[in-house]
C-alpha cells in the first residue's frame, strides 16, 4: 500500500476536461488530496473515538454488574425485547454523567452514526473551499435529504 | 470484512446470524445491522479514500439520488407489500449477477462513447492498481442512468431498511463502466450515508440495543480494516467473482422470503 500510495499521490485525479496543462491543475490537484486526507482522518477518528466508547462502556457496565459474568441468563436477558436502554439524547446524555455503561455504549454507536453525516458536512465546507459551485451545491442537497429523512423518521 | 470487500453493508450477513444463532430479537437484529453498516463503510472508506479508490465527486453525485429514492422508499413503506417487493428486488438482483458474469472477461478498454453529464461535473477518475502494477485511467459514461439506478437503490434501502450496496455495485459496474474496485470502494463509501438516515429512525424508535449492536459493531470494523487493505491488491476479476456469486445468493434469499411470504 505505501509504495502504490507514493506513485500516484501526484498525478492522481487530474480529468480529462481540466487537462494537465492548465496552469490551475496542480494546485487544483493539491485542493482535492487535501480533502480526500481531510475526510479519511475524519472517518478514521470518528471511528476510532466511538470504538473506545463503546470498549469502556462494555467494561463499566462489566464492572458494575459482576453478575453478567457468572450467570449467562442475566447477560442473555440483556439482548431480549424489553430490555432497558437509553434511545432518547436526554436520556444517553444523563446516563454518561452518571457514568452507566450502557449510556456509554449508547454514545459510541450515536458517534459512529453521526460519522457519515458529519463527513458530508464537512465536504460542503471542502467544495466552498475548492470554489467548486456545482459540488457545493450537490452536497447541500445530499445533507438537507439526510436531515429532513431524521426529522420525518421522527414524526413517524 | 466481506462487507469491505464488496462494497456491501454486510447486513445481508449479519441478520441471520444474530437471529439464527444467537437468538436475538429480529428487531434488534435489524438495527446492528444498519449500524455494523456504517461501521463497514466508515471503517474501509477512510482507506479506501486515501488510496483514491473512492470516487469522491461520483459518490456526492449519486447519494443526491439514492438519499431522494431513501426518503420516497420511507414514505412508500406500508403502502406496498412487502412480499412484492422482496421478489422485484430478488429478480433484479439475479439478472445483475447474470450480466456481470458475462462481463467477466472483459478488460478496461478505452470508453470512447460520449459522457456529457460526466464531463460537465468531472467525474472521470485514476486508480493505482497494486495487483496490476499500474495506474488505471477511466472514464465514466451514462451518468444519467446510474442516478436513476441509484434512486432505485435508494427506495429499497429506504422499504427495506438495507444499505442496499448489493444494487449500487451493478450500477456503477454496468451503467457508469467504473472499474470494478472503483465500483465497491464507491458503493462502501455511499451506504454510509443511506444508513446513517435509516439508523437515526431506527434509534429512535428503541431498536438498536447498544449491547447487541456495540460488539457487531466493534468485529465488523476490524474485518473491514482487513477487508480494505485486500482490496487493492486482489485481482478485479476475483472480486468480480465473488461479488457474483453473493449476488446469486442474495437474490436467491430474497426471492424465497417474497415466495413464502
């Protein structure tokens, strides 16, 4: 992977349209791996900080409920209909202050959801910053879709 | 990490195993799935995306049409039946298998037909190919159908609750001519989005159990952290391969499902 990245870390992406020539390409060319850098670190931390989110809260929840380890019935009523568990931000936010696991976990599997829309998000701000009008506008499109699916999902 | 691999969300995978074998409620199944979806895509994507597999301007492109068709697909749910739908979806996935065996033996050769719509917007891109040894150059055509493949794609993720990559591959792969490791890095990198929309409903409605979801969640991004660094170096007809043969599988499933009922 290292070696293959190096080859085509320049050169990459210039389009056909836009010729090599142009004496606008190679920063161009600079702008658009800067995003693609910009968005891979965004995916891997959030990644990243919800995985740990989620590790620690397994363990809190671990730790305070001894129980989970020795009876096999308490750990599998856990995963059965009716089980408690935060699904409101209020109540994840409450939970995390008091230190639950499980608001904890909760938090985590929030961060990886939110992942994806924050990284369209954040491209809207790339596309300004590439002056790309077409894509800006693209990208609006795609984040207002993405909001207004939470808003009906939560009118249902 | 099959997942990864294919450009799918894996859910196609991961609902009969916490159902069968673990015995979890189907609820709850269907929301680890969605978010071991989103684990999938944000885990392989930031790879995939350095490596300039991902065709970041097609992705935004197309989520336009498969974030619109989710949304038609939300509201449609209810009003249609289920079983239909399993079945047009089963039939759809079987005749997309049937021609991309046929393009096995096709290599990349020069695209010469005209692509105003992809011109326009830039969508044409380069890959290093590590199990070639170079640099693939392409084009991308039929930018108009694939947005309404894509809007398609995006009603049955919305019906069915699904990231529906199973449907972007063939796409992008048939449509739009995109290499086919081009095709599943760019379908990963989309089902994100869709699930995204899909898993904040889901949550919401208390359906995702955070101690069954946190450890698929947490396999699922390790496999795919594999899965993305065997992308490149895997021949594109091996993938092509398998995608068929998990494509065959899925429509095979889905048509039983609409059967029985």
């Amino acid at each position: 992977m290292g070696l293959g990245a190096d080859v085509v870390e320049r050169g990459a992406w210039v389009t056909a349209s836009q010729g090599p020539l142009s004496p606008a390409g190679d920063e161009t060319e600079e702008r658009v791996r800067r995003v693609e850098l910009l968005i891979s670190n965004l995916l891997r931390i959030g990644v990243s900080v919800s995985l740990v989110f989620m590790i620690v809260g397994t363990i809190v929840s671990f730790i305070r409920h001894l129980e989970y380890l020795s009876s096999a019935a308490e750990l599998q009523r856990l995963t059965q209909p009716g089980a408690a568990f935060p699904h409101t931000l209020p109540e994840v936010v409450a939970g995390v202050r008091d230190l639950r696991g499980r608001a904890i976990v909760t938090l985590g599997l929030l961060l990886l959801i939110a992942t994806p829309v924050v990284r369209v998000a954040v491209s809207i701000f790339a596309f300004i910053h590439q002056r790309d009008r077409i894509f800006t506008l693209v990208t609006i499109v795609v984040l207002c879709l993405l909001l207004l699916s939470f808003v009906l999902g939560k009118v249902e | 990490m099959f997942g990864s691999l294919l450009g799918l969300g894996g859910g196609i995978i991961v609902i009969p195993v916490l159902t069968l074998l673990f015995k979890i409620n189907i609820r709850y199944a269907i929301g680890a799935s969605i978010v071991s979806v989103i684990a999938t895509s944000s885990g392989a994507a930031a790879a995939y995306v350095r490596e300039h597999l991902t065709n970041l301007r097609v992705a935004m492109v197309l989520e336009v049409a498969t974030t619109s068709g989710a949304l038609t697909g939300a509201y449609l749910a209810g009003k249609l039946s289920g079983r239909w739908l399993y079945i047009i979806f089963g039939l759809v996935m079987g005749y997309s298998s049937l021609m991309m065996f046929r393009k096995r033996h096709e290599t990349v050769g020069e695209i010469t037909r005209s692509a105003p719509w992809a011109d326009y917007l830039r969508l044409h891109g380069r890959y290093y190919d590590e199990a070639l040894g170079q640099e693939i150059v392409y084009r991308v055509v039929g930018t108009r159908i694939g947005l309404g493949l894509m809007y398609l794609a995006g009603v049955v993720s919305g019906l069915l609750g699904i990231g529906s990559g199973a449907l972007k591959v063939p796409a992008m792969d048939l449509a739009m001519h995109l290499p086919i490791k081009v095709s599943t890095a760019t379908s990963n990198f989309m089902i994100g989005v869709t699930a995204a929309a899909s898993a904040g409903v889901y949550f919401m409605r208390g359906d995702i159990d955070p101690f069954v979801a946190a450890p698929v969640a947490t396999g699922v991004l390790i496999g795919a952290t594999v899965g993305a660094r065997l992308l490149g170096r895997l021949q594109s007809s091996t993938i092509r391969a398998v995608f068929v043969v998990v494509l065959l599988w899925v429509s095979v499933q889905m048509l039983l499902k609409g059967v029985r009922g």
